[in-house]
C-alpha cells in the first residue's frame, strides 16, 4: 500500500466513525508566538481543547503536516542516525473535544491497526501512564492483551529512559496521561522495549500515542481539570507506512526511495545506502514545505532555522561532490510525490525553487573555504588524538564561511569528535562586547546603546532567554 492510499484509509476510517477530516494547518503556529513550528496534529485544536474556541464538530481527524527542528521538539540531530525520525513528518490524528475518551479511543486505534491495516497482534506492544489502571484494565480485559504486551511507564521524572507516559504541552498547558502503540521490527534489530535501557534502540519503533487530554497546567505546575476529558492522538506516517510496506526504517518507503533517488541523480552519487542521500531527502521535505508556508531563509528566529536545515543537506551533497546548487532540482520529485495531498506546495513550487536556488548560491560562495579550513583542523587532530573541535576555529567559521554551529558540529560528529561549544559561545560573546563598545563610542556620552544582535545563534539560544516558550515536551 502506497503511503498516500494509508493516509487516505486512516481518513476514511476516523471519517466513517463520526470525524470531521480537518485539513493540516500551516507550518508556522497560527497566533502562537510560544510555539517555532506546528510539532503535532493537536496544535491547530489546542484552544478547543482549553474551552476557549468551539468548533461545529466533537470529532476531527487530520494528517498534519509538522516540523521537529527546535524547541523541545528537536529530532535534526537524529536525522540520518535512526530509522524513524525526521525534520518534516505527517501526523495522522483523531480528536475528541469532549466526546469519547480512553475507551473508544483504544477501541478504534485497535481496530484500525489489527482489523482495517490487518497487523498481526503479536508485533504489537503497548505502554501506559503507570497510574493509569483504567487504560491498563482497557487493554488487558477488553482488548484482550496479554499482560506482558502492556507495559506501565511513569513520567520518567528521573529520567532514566526515554519513554514518558505523560504527556504535556510544555511547562503549561492541556496534559493527560498517554498510552503509546509500538511495533516489533524483529529480533535481528538492536534495541529494548520501552521502559528498558536499550528501548533508544530501533527495534520496537513508537507508531502511535493516544493523549487522553484531561488538565490544563498552569505556571505553578497545578493541574486544573479540563472543561471536559479529551482524546488527542498521532501517528507518524512514514512509520506506519514502513510497517505496512514491510520494510525497516521510515527512508525504504515508497516516498522517501523517489526522493533519495532524486538526490542520487542530482549528486551523481552511486550508492543508494548513503547516510547523506537520507538526509537530502528529509531535508527537502522541511525546507520545501516551510518555504510554501511562507519562511525565509533569514539570519533570525523560523528563518535562522530553515537556513540551518539547507546548509547542512548542502553540506551532505558538497559531501558526495556536488559543487554548484543542486538541492533546488529536488523540489520537482518532492511536488510530484507530495503535491496532490499537498496542493501549496505545487501553488509554490517555482518561488521555493527559486529561494533554495539563492540560499545555496551564497553558500557554494563559502562551503568550499569553510571545508578547507575544517577539514585541515580536522586532519591535524587524528594526528595528535584530540576530540575537540576548537571553539574559536567553529566561530570562525560561522562568521566568515557561514557555518552555523550545528553544521560544524554534524560534520565533526562524523568523525566522533566534539566541539567546544563553550569556546564557541565566549568568541561570540567576545565579538559582541567589541560591537557594543564600538557602538557606544559613536553615541553620545550618557546614552546607553545596547549594541546591534550581529549574529543569531539559534532559537536554543533564544529559547534560554526565556522568549520562546516550547510548548511541546518530547515524548
Ligand atoms: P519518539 O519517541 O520516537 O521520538 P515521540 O514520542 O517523540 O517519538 P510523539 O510526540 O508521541 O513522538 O508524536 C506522536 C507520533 O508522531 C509518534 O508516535 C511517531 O509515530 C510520530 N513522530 C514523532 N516524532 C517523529 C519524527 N521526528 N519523525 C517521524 N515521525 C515522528
Ligand atoms: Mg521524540
Ligand atoms: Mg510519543
Ligand atoms: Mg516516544
């Protein structure tokens, strides 16, 4: 089954159950300057969830487009490192304000995945919020699992492992407990069940969160009870598409094998298993779809990241040889792969085209300089068995060749080095102090001037000020 007709059937089958099919909203939160990028289906409902905005229908079901590239929700680095995340993912979802709750929600995820997708039961397992006896009675007495296959998960207060079964929007904000899905890809995959130590591995991939919405938080972390309990879930696509296409990871699916071929034909690069093809084609997802959600490239904020995302999958195509823009040819595979269920992005095609085209233009100007230098400072480490990237040499390279901090630090992931990101900070800060002070020596005597932001170092830096409020916490 092609991941479109999965879309289409997890609609059709919410749809035939009373849901009302809600288009994905945009990219960029709609009056929600708290959140970077829409990072769930639930965004687009979350004021109906909080009683605040009332819709003509108790239940929705959607296939949200969403981005996990900052804030809390920030899965780049594992891009290219684990079979099943990526920057632009579709989230299947169905929600209810107010109407069912856990048991019907169990009831239909069940169905849909063992009756409608046909999943054979015994690759599936099952976590619950520790606390909650009432999803753990659902799905033992009336879903009929074993009591192996249902395993209690608290909120990971200590942090042990991943896996958290509570499930709040950030600090603040509608939370409930949640009960995940999980599919075993086989045993010859590394990895744990959930609540295990090796759960990070990849063989017991999470497809499916079911949130049973019951409380709002508040800044004091009290939990208010929501106007009424309600069902909010997600369901990655591309997961659910591997699993129905029998393959692994999210890349061997039918759209991400035309897009890595893209990036294959546009890199001339040979092997089809390259780490770097995956991330070209996960990249082109993300920066195509939130240039059509109107982002540009900029030095600052939603910008800032979107540029971060194109001059790393340059760095991956400078990497298998390219030497001039390439990545823009991609965008036609994309349209043709993702157009129809996505009509802005065929309405944008030749403006996204056209940005990535100028964004890369200015980077081939540098990339070719900043490799030098990086990979010459790289090479003269093995010698001497150092594992930290200098900090001043990163900056160096953010500020002339622009080399954001995270591009460095992929390349020198690569080699299993680190960078001294500490250094990177106080050479930054070091350039601002000179800005200031040249600043203030152009003013008049007692007039403080603040000195221009020369540099934006990323909404994580922005975040730590405290002006960005992530509202989603992973898990
Ligand atoms: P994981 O533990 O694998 O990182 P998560 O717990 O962070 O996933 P949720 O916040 O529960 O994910 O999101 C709901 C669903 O969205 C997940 O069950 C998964 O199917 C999908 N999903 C989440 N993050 C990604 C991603 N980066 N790429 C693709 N699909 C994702
Ligand atoms: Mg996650
Ligand atoms: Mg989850
Ligand atoms: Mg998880």
């Amino acid at each position: 089954m092609k991941s479109s007709e999965i879309r289409k059937q997890f609609l059709d089958y919410f749809a035939s159950k009373g849901h009302t099919v809600v288009a994905s909203s945009s990219l960029v939160p709609h009056e929600d300057p708290t959140l970077l990028f829409t990072n769930a289906g639930m965004n687009q409902f979350k004021d109906v969830f909080l009683g605040f905005d009332k819709r003509p229908y108790t239940r929705a079901a959607s296939s949200q487009k969403c981005v996990r590239a900052g804030g809390k929700h920030n899965d780049l680095e594992n891009v290219g490192y684990t079979a099943r995340h990526h920057t632009f993912f579709e989230m299947l979802g169905n929600f209810s304000f107010g109407d069912y709750f856990k048991r019907d929600a169990i009831k239909y995820a069940w169905e849909l995945l063992t009756e409608v997708f046909k999943l054979p039961k015994e690759k599936l397992y099952v976590t619950v919020y520790a606390e909650d006896d009432e999803a753990y009675d659902i799905w033992t007495r009336e879903m009929g699992l074993a009591a192996e296959r249902v395993i209690r998960i608290g909120d990971n207060k200590g942090a042990r492992y991943a896996s958290d079964n509570f499930w709040m929007m950030g600090d603040t904000g509608p939370c409930g407990p949640c009960t995940e899905i999980f599919y075993d890809h086989g045993e010859h995959i590394p990895g744990g069940l959930p609540g295990t130590p090796e759960e990070d591995g990849d063989r017991y991939i999470e497809i499916w969160n079911n949130v049973f919405m019951q409380f709002n938080r508040d800044e004091q972390g009290v939990m208010h009870p929501l106007p009424k309990p309600s069902v909010d879930t997600g369901m990655g696509l591309e997961r659910i598409s591997a699993v129905l296409q029998g393959v692994h990871a999210n890349y061997e699916i039918d759209l991400f094998q035309a897009l890595i071929k893209a990036a294959a034909r546009e890199t001339h690069c040979a092997d089809l298993d390259s780490p770097s093809l995956k991330v070209l084609a996960d990249h082109i997802r993300a920066c195509s779809f939130l240039i059509a959600d109107g982002i540009i490239p900029g030095n600052e904020g939603r910008g800032y990241v979107l540029r971060r995302i194109i001059r790393r999958a340059i760095r991956h195509g400078y990497k298998l040889g390219a030497r001039a823009a390439f990545f823009h040819k991609m965008v036609v595979d994309l349209v043709s792969e993702m157009g129809d269920a996505y009509p802005e992005l065929k309405e944008n095609q030749a403006r996204v085209t056209d940005v990535l085209k100028q964004e890369e233009e200015r980077f081939f100007a540098t990339i070719e300089h900043g490799m030098a230098i990086l990979e010459a400072e790289l090479a003269e480490m093995a010698g001497k068995d150092n594992r930290t990237f200098n900090g001043e040499t990163a900056f160096k390279l953010h500020d002339t060749y622009g080399f954001p901090l995270d591009l460095t630090q992929d390349v020198c992931r690569e080699q299993g080095v680190g960078v001294d990101a500490a250094a990177f900070d106080a050479a930054m800060a070091h350039q601002k102090e000179q800005a200031r002070a040249a600043g203030k020596f152009k003013m008049a005597a007692n007039l403080e001037y603040d000195g221009p932001a020369t540099v934006f170092h990323g909404y994580d830096k922005l975040e730590a000020k405290g002006k960005v409020l992530a509202l989603y916490k992973d898990g």
